[in-house]
C-alpha cells in the first residue's frame, strides 16, 4: 500500500512559498498564523472594526475583511 507520507505518525511539512502581509511572514517554514475574517456587514465600519479587535484579543494574528 502506497501513502502521500512517509510515517502515518510524523509528518514533514513541505517548502512552501514564503508571503509577507505587513510585518507577518506566512508559508515555507513559518509557523501555521491563526487568522479568521469578519462576519459584520463591511459597510457598518465600527461593528467591522470592533469585530477585528475582538478577533485580536482573542488570538488571531490575521484578520481578513471583505467589502462590496
């Protein structure tokens, strides 16, 4: 039986391509960035803007927000 992986127990991660939004590094090497995207309706600033702070303090080093 063939597998995509060597061990079904270890894994290896692959190079990537190495991308810089602002001051965070994303891909190759770099650790897995916890990032989320806003839910509010993009034309309502102050839920949208509030929405990423909460999003912030509660961990994530990426939010992605959308508008029309």
């Amino acid at each position: 039986m063939q597998f995509y992986t060597d061990s079904l127990t270890e894994y290896k991660r692959l190079k990537t391509r190495e991308v810089k939004t602002g001051d965070l590094l994303l891909g190759n090497f770099h650790p897995v960035r916890v990032q989320t995207m806003t839910t509010t309706d993009t034309m309502d600033t102050i839920a949208t803007v509030e929405q990423s702070i909460r999003c912030i303090e509660a961990g994530a080093e990426l939010v992605r927000i959308t508008a029309p």
